[in-house]
C-alpha cells in the first residue's frame, strides 16, 4: 500500500527515486565517485536515502544511511567501494517506513552469489506477492516492495540471472525502472508500459544505466537511447545484449515526469523536458488569453512555462519569486502560526518587479491549493493589483499508484471543487489550467502517456483508492 507522507512544506506531488549503474572493464575506472555524481545529478528524485553497492567478482560491497548524498558519503566512503560495476539509487518513500533499512540498493547473498538491486517506482501487487512468499518460507527484512523482487529471483535463481528475472518480472505488476548487479553483470529493466523512466548511455567503453540523461550529462557520458518498455538490458563483458520479457507492451511515459518530477535538462523518451514546458506555457496562454503586466513563475519547474507563456503572449517575464534552496525536507515548524509562515520563508516576492502590476503566476500544479493561496496572498500585499493564476498542467483529480506520493483523494482540490470554487480558495482574480489536449501538445503526441491522476485512466488495473 501507498502511504500518504504528504510534506505539509511543499504543496507538491512528491519525486519517487532514482537509479544509477555503471559497467566498467576497466580496473582503473573510479566507479564509485562516477556513481555519486550520477546520484547527486538525480537528487532532486529523492532526498531521504541514498546507497551505493559496488561488485568486485563474487563480493558485492553496499554503503547507504538516511540523508542527501552529499551528506551520506566522503571520500573515504568512496575509496572503499571499488570494483567493476556499481549501482545506486536516491529514495523518496512511497512504500516503506523512512528508515535507514528501507534505504536502497538492496544485497542479497544466494547459492550462485550475490545480487545488489534499485528500483524505482510501485508495485501494485506487491502485498499479495509478500503473503504468498511468506506462505512459502521467505523471510522479509524491510517493508519496501523491492524486496519483493528480490524474493522473487531468488526462487528460480539456480536457472540464472536472466531466467529468474524474467520470471520475476512476469509475476509482479506496476510501475519499476531497475538496475541489478552480480559478481560479473549490470542489468536494467522497464516496466510494460515504461511508466518510469530509464536510459542507456557510454562512457568511453563503460556502459550506464540511469532514470534520467542528466546524469550522463554530470559525467561526461553520451546518451545511447532509452530503454524500451517491457525491456531487460544486460551488460557483461561480451557487451550489452536486450531480452524483451513480454510480447506486448505500449508505451505510458507518466506525464508528471515532464510536468515537475524531470530535471529540465534531461530527455526522456525523445521529448526534452525543457521544451515541453515551454510549449506547456504558450498553450496554456493560447487556451487562456489574459491581459496582464508580467509573468512570473513559481520556481522551478514553473518558471519555463512562464517564459513559454510570456513568449506567447508578448506579456514581458521577470523574475518575481524568490527561492530559499537551503531549505530541506527535514525544516520544522513548530507552531502553526509558523506553518502559515513557511511559504514566505521558502519563497519570497521580488516586490520591485510585481509592485502595482497585474501579475500573471505560473506554477506547474495545484494539489491541494495551500500554497497557491499563499502565493496568491504575498503577491497582494508585495502591491500586485490583480493576481492570475495559471497552471501548465489540467487539474490533479486523482491518486497515483505507480511510485509518485500524493494526498488522498479527498485532499485533492481539483477533485474536490469546481474551477470557480478554486480559484475562490486560493483568492486569485482568474484561474484557468492547461487541458489535457494542451498537455499532449506540448508532448511528442505520437508517443503514449499515463494521464490517471488527471483522468482517472490507468495503463493498467489499480487497487481500489479505498485503500489510500
């Protein structure tokens, strides 16, 4: 089961993780200082835990604990893990209890040898899989459903590696991006529908594997292409061979990966992140023209839809929020009048840029309206005279059960109440959302997309919402 950790500091659905893996035939390659800078590029994904594992033959070495990477590993750290081939993984919980034995990558020590596993994403049936492994004697020392997996493969491990992970992944359903490890393999697979994302890259002849092309970005690596859906990867030392486990398979990249989860920098599956929400901005103003002074837009993820926006509209862009990036998850608000202060700490208003203007906000989503209504507030009393809210993305109207965090349906504002009631609410003049034929323009329509938490249609069947 999902739980529902909704951080009350940032009205926002809530990143799920990131993967990371490397394969080097070269002793000399410093792996391990390769994948923490492949995780520091995925730190936005995940900011609760973090590990990395490390396979020198037949011993497999893991270092992971609770916090940012920066914090978790130093040199020393580092100068400990070394070998041929590495993953790693940043964890923001949507399974599991915030604990350091939660935290990912996973070892596991079988017969034949050791395995290190990360995965990103959820798995919907992964409490019906845990009984039934229980039933039959397996043992589970953490409450994350990638154990699951790892349970799974250890069955029908004795018809190697491969074999067990196809049939593993023939048994479970959901949403899954991972990278696996042996003594002498590096091993990526997708999901059915690709819902999470993964890549290919190089570096020289060492091959990665990582949720999002940023990463290759950080070390230098080129991209290869992304791993298909319903695709397993395996790199040893012959070179990457592919194994699609299932016939069928139709392509659901989830849409928030575009929307707010993806760095702007990266490519997932042919559409740059970047682009699409500029395109996000100029549709959304097309669809909902306004008269207004400025645009400004809520950092980060809203600000190229504002400049999208004001590029359509010919409504000039400034900077008109200011971000506090030192604050983490872990900020404290002791009192409630100290909660109801947390967005001026977080985000501050530019007064000189909005001061006796119509402003026009961006953000890219409304959950459930908190923050908008506080924005909305310190605009008016930084001197804004009229406050248009506009959103890149339609209105949130339902759970996600595929690895993204989000409230309970009722706790849903788009669920919950009409455009009007809204944007009576969060006290804007106007309010008006992207609609979901702008959203697939700003994509690459030819490709397929998971729309269930605006639609409420999913690429697969989902446990009934009584359950969140």
């Amino acid at each position: 089961m999902i739980k529902n950790c909704f951080n009350t500091q940032e009205d926002k659905l809530k990143e799920e993780c990131g993967v990371f893996g490397i394969y080097s035939n070269k002793e000399d390659l410093d792996i391990s200082t390769l994948t923490y800078y492949g995780l520091y590029a995925l730190q936005h994904r995940g900011q609760e835990s973090c590990g990395i594992a490390v396979a020198k033959g037949a011993e497999v070495k893991c270092y992971k604990d609770m916090g940012l990477v920066s914090d978790v590993f130093n040199k020393n750290i580092l100068e400990g893990l070394k070998g041929k081939i590495s993953i790693g993984h940043v964890r923001y919980s949507t399974t599991g209890e915030s604990e350091v034995k939660n935290a990912q990558p996973l070892v596991s020590k079988f017969k034949l040898g050791s395995i290190a596993i990360a995965h990103n994403g959820n798995l919907v049936n992964a409490d019906v899989i845990r009984e039934l492994l229980q039933e039959t004697g397996s043992i589970f020392q953490t409450s994350i459903d990638t154990e699951v997996i790892i349970n799974l493969i250890a069955k029908s491990y004795k018809k190697g590696i491969e074999r067990s992970l196809v049939d593993a992944l023939k048994f479970i359903k959901g949403s899954y991006a991972i990278v696996l490890l042996t003594g002498d393999k590096l091993i990526g697979a997708r999901d059915p529908n690709g819902i999470r994302p993964l890549c290919i890259g190089k570096l020289g002849e060492s091959y990665i594997l990582t949720s999002e092309s940023c990463a290759l970005d950080s070390i230098g690596a080129d991209f290869v292409r992304d791993v298909k859906p319903g695709e397993i990867v395996i790199i040893d030392d012959k070179g990457i061979e592919s194994i699609m486990f299932v016939e069928k398979t139709s392509c659901a990249t989830c849409s928030f990966e575009y929307i707010y989860f993806a760095r702007p920098d990266s490519v997932i599956d042919g559409v740059n992140v970047y682009e699409s929400r500029i395109k996000a901005g100029e549709i959304l103003y097309k669809e909902n023209p306004i008269n207004a002074d400025v645009v400004i837009g809520v950092p980060d993820s809203g600000v190229p839809a504002a400049i999208g926006f004001s590029k359509a509209s010919g409504i000039p862009y400034a900077l008109g929020i200011i971000k506090n990036k030192y604050i983490g998850r872990t900020f404290i608000s002791p009192t409630q009048d100290m909660r109801e202060r947390d967005v001026s700490v977080k985000l501050n208003v530019l007064k000189v840029n909005v001061e006796g203007k119509r402003v026009v906000i961006i953000d890219d989503s409304i959950v459930r309206g908190t923050t908008s209504k506080r924005l909305v507030n310190i605009l008016r009393r930084a001197g804004a005279t009229e406050v248009h809210f506009r959103v890149s993305s339609p209105p949130v109207k339902h759970s996600c059960y595929f690895g993204i965090d989000t409230p309970y349906r009722e706790e849903l504002i788009g669920s919950m109440h009409s455009l009007e009631e809204i944007r009576e609410k969060i006290g804007a003049d106007t309010l008006s959302y992207l609609s979901m034929e702008g959203l697939l323009k700003s994509l690459d329509k030819n490709k397929g997309y998971c729309l269930g938490c605006f639609s409420g249609e999913y690429p697969m069947s989902t446990p009934s919402e009584d359950f969140r």
